[in-house]
C-alpha cells in the first residue's frame, strides 16, 4: 500500500509515479510567476491547452473510476487555475 493505494503490480507504481510528477510539474511555473509577479514570458494559449488536457484527462478517470487519474488531475486543475490567475493579474503589470 503506497499512500493509502492498494498497489498490486509495478505498473501502478509507475502510474502513480507519473500521477506524482504531472500533478506538480506545472508548480515551479506557478511559484515563479507569483515571486516574479511577471508573466510575460508565459503563454496564455499554452496554459489553457494543458488545461483542456487535463480536464479531459479528469473525465477520463471518472469513467474508469480510477482514483489515481482522478487526484492527478484534480490537483493539476487547481495548480493550473492558480496560474491562470496569476497570469491575469500580472499581464498587464
């Protein structure tokens, strides 16, 4: 058991490893964005992409019923509207 997860074979541990590094992989932007208080070298276009993905990702794991494509995504949501704020705020600064 790896976080409250039942894991019954490798390949779990690799999806939840991939789960891991997606949910966060766009947090680092979102820290800059917020120390920096400049967003000008992010893309609005890009954000709103990777979020579409991940909503769709989301849909796809409800579906499933698959509880670790669910969290993933669902953390992942609530990073990438952090930054989508962020970047509303500060574009025009």
């Amino acid at each position: 058991m790896i976080l409250g997860i039942n894991v019954t074979s490798p390949w779990e541990i690799v999806g939840l490893a991939a789960a891991f590094l997606t949910m966060f992989g766009f947090l680092p932007q979102v820290i800059k964005m917020q120390r920096s208080k400049s967003v000008g070298d992010i893309s609005l276009w890009a954000i709103l992409q990777f979020m579409l993905g991940i909503i769709l990702w989301l849909i796809y794991g409800i579906h499933l019923k698959n509880f670790v494509i669910i969290l993933a995504n669902t953390v992942t949501i609530f990073i990438l509207v952090a930054a989508l704020i962020l970047f509303i705020k500060y574009r025009s600064k």
